[in-house]
C-alpha cells in the first residue's frame, strides 16, 4: 500500500461532566485524530494521549510534533508497505507510542477498509458483543458517588471502577459496598497514587472483594508492585506499567500483577496490544480493555480488541455518553451492558462530516 497524505486533526469535546482522578480533574477532551489517505482508501487512527503529560509523558502537541517531523516522513521514506510493517519502520524513533499507534491504526484501518475486512476478525474477536464497566470519578462527597454509581448501574453497566486517592479510597469503596451489595464487580485505580509505605492502607480494601487494584504505585516501581501484592490480598492490575509484550513479561514474572489493562494507546497500537494479549493468556492472567475516553474512532477498535477471548474482565468501553453530550460517529450505546462489536471494514466506523466540522479547532494535511 502507498501512503498519498496525511492529515492531522485536533478536535475538542466538552465532558459531560468533569471527570477528577489523583492526577486532576478533565473537562474536556483535546483529541488527536489521524485520516491516512493511501492508493486503496482511506483510514482514521486516534491519538490518547491528553492535552497535558499528566497520564504518562506524552501529550498532544508532542505528538503531532512527532508526526510531522519524524514518523510520517519515515513512513513516506518507506514507500510502498503493510501495515504489519509500521512498528518496525517506525522503530528507530524511542517512545512516542501514542502517537506511533495513532499511525499504525489509521494504516491498518486503510487496509483492511481495502480489502473489506473487519478489524474485529483481523485481531482475532471470538465474540460479536462485548461487556461494558465504567470509570467513576473522583467526586465531592459519597453521597454524590453513590448516586452516579446508581446511574451507571441502572444504565446497564456490568463492572464499576472507582477512581482512588490517599484520602479517597476505603470510605467510598465501604460505601458503595454497603449501598449496592457484594454482588456488584468493583475494582479500583489509583493511577499511581500511592507508594509501597501505603500497603498495611491498602490492605485495608482487603475486605471488599474488589476484582482488582489498579496501578497504585509509580509506573516504573515494578519491584515495589511485587513486594505491594505480598502485602494485600487485593490482585493487582497494571496499567501505566506495561507498555509492551517485553515489559509485561517482565512484570508478570517478577510477580508484580495479576491482572493486565491493555490500551493499544500505551502501548504502541493493536497489534502489540494482541502480543501482549497473547503472552498473558499463555501465562494464565487476565486481561481487559482499558480506556482513554476515546471518540468512537478508538473506542471502536477498542471493542473489537476486547472481543479477543482472552479479555475476560468487563473494560473500560463504555458507552459514547459516559463522556460525550455527541461523537464525532454514530454513538456507541449500551445494551443490556454490552457494546456491540462493528462489522464494517476495518474499524468498521467513520466519522460524520458535520459533527467533524462542529468540534475541529485545527488541521494540517501533510503531503508525501
Ligand atoms: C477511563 C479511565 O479511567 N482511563 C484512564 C485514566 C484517564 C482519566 C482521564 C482522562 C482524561 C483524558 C484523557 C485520558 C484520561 C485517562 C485509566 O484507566 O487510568
Ligand atoms: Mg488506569
């Protein structure tokens, strides 16, 4: 395949309502979407990374910075090739995963568009629906909790994840407990709040039968992650930590989670997240699908990804109105607590020119 342009684009979406984890709190999102123009069709690929470096080091200028000096000439370098092709072309460049998987997708979109096949059958999906939980917010009082997590429940969602922080962690979980029963899937995640002084705290959440504890320490303290889950009975789940089938690897076998969170963002595109969804079936650990409040250009790959089998455990997929008053596409819309898995070719979405038009604050085609 031959690569003709690409185009950057930069949307901006108000939240629904503001979304606070222990590294702030979001109002809107600042999206980079990616419209790869080649010889057979076109394809959409979206960045994750967030306005600010307060996820992980990446951010939105960086990566169209990124783009337009190194990856995409790389890419016109190359001339004709596969999508399986751009993570080694890409290679020589360290990091930028966000930005390379942007890339990668909007190629592999353009592809699979071409020959007609869904992305969902490329990854290997062995379900057609997938099911759905939910990230709730950091909020001003348990009663304000209680209530959104009452909505999502009544919305349909199969799984609640509730945002922690030192000060905000075993109240609100105890709360929800007492309020919605023992029966209601619940985890946590800290994004890296708390440090290895905090395990006898966190052992505390012992009680509560969470599914899991994501990310409490720092992304690079895998050793402290170890040492953490000897300490609680809680299975820890990583997110920031992993971002590649080498690294989790070496998470696993150091003992450091139980549990995976696979975002293509993190971790350079699909198909390192299918490695790494591969090497930890192998391994016995469980994975799901993580979110980054995509627009439905990622979040529909995201439900094709989490239709693999080895995504056992609700993800972040939610429904588009979790954060979107409207989508750049047609909205995903829970049923019966599950999304459904596009059928279309490729990504199997695309997105609507006006809504497009409505929510652009900048473009810039770049020529090969
Ligand atoms: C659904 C969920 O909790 N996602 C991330 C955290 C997160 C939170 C807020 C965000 C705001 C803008 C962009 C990315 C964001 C990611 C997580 O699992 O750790
Ligand atoms: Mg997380």
């Amino acid at each position: 395949m031959n690569l003709t342009g690409v185009e950057l684009r930069r949307v901006a979406l108000p939240l629904v309502a503001p979304f606070r984890t222990s590294f702030g709190t979001q109002t809107r999102r600042d999206v980079l979407l990616l419209r790869v123009v080649t010889d057979g069709a076109e394809g959409w690929g979206e960045c994750v990374a967030m306005a600010d470096p307060l996820y992980s080091e990446e951010y939105v200028d960086g990566a169209v910075d990124v783009l337009r000096r190194f990856l995409v000439p790389r890419l016109a370098a190359a001339g004709s090739f596969a999508a399986t092709d751009v993570a080694p072309l890409l290679s020589g460049f360290h990091g930028h995963r966000m930005a390379k998987a942007a890339l990668e997708l909007a190629v592999l979109d353009a592809e699979l568009r071409a020959e007609g096949r869904p992305l969902a059958r490329e990854l290997g999906a062995v379900r057609d629906r997938v099911p759905c939980g939910v990230s709730v917010g950091i909020m001003a009082s348990v009663p304000e909790l209680l209530d959104a997590v009452g909505g999502y429940l009544d919305a349909g969602y199969v799984r609640i994840k509730l945002k922690i922080e030192p000060g905000w962690d075993v109240e609100p979980v105890r709360a929800v407990r007492e309020r919605f029963g023992d029966d209601v899937l619940l985890q946590v995640d800290a994004n890296t709040a708390y440090t290895l002084a905090d395990a006898r705290h966190l052992a505390r959440l012992d009680p509560f039968d969470l599914l899991l504890i994501e990310q409490p320490l720092p992304e690079d303290d895998v050793l402290g992650h170890a040492a953490l889950a000897k300490q609680i009975r809680t299975p820890v789940c990583l997110d920031e930590s992993i971002t590649s089938a080498r690294g989790a690897a070496a998470a696993i076998t150091l003992g450091a989670c139980s549990v995976v969170n696979i975002k293509p963002g993190r971790v350079g595109g699909y198909l390192e997240a299918r490695r790494i969804h591969d090497l930890c079936v192998a391994h016995g650990v469980p994975v799901w699908c993580g979110g980054m409040l995509e627009t439905g250009i990622g979040r529909a790959a995201n439900v094709a990804l989490a239709a693999l089998p080895g995504f056992v455990l609700p993800g972040d997929t939610s429904a588009s109105d979790r954060y979107y008053r409207t989508d750049v596409t047609e909205p995903f819309v829970l049923d019966e607590g599950h999304l459904a898995v596009p059928t279309g070719p490729g990504i199997g979405v695309t997105p609507r020119d006006d809504e497009l038009a409505a929510v652009t604050t900048w473009s810039e085609w770049l020529p090969l």
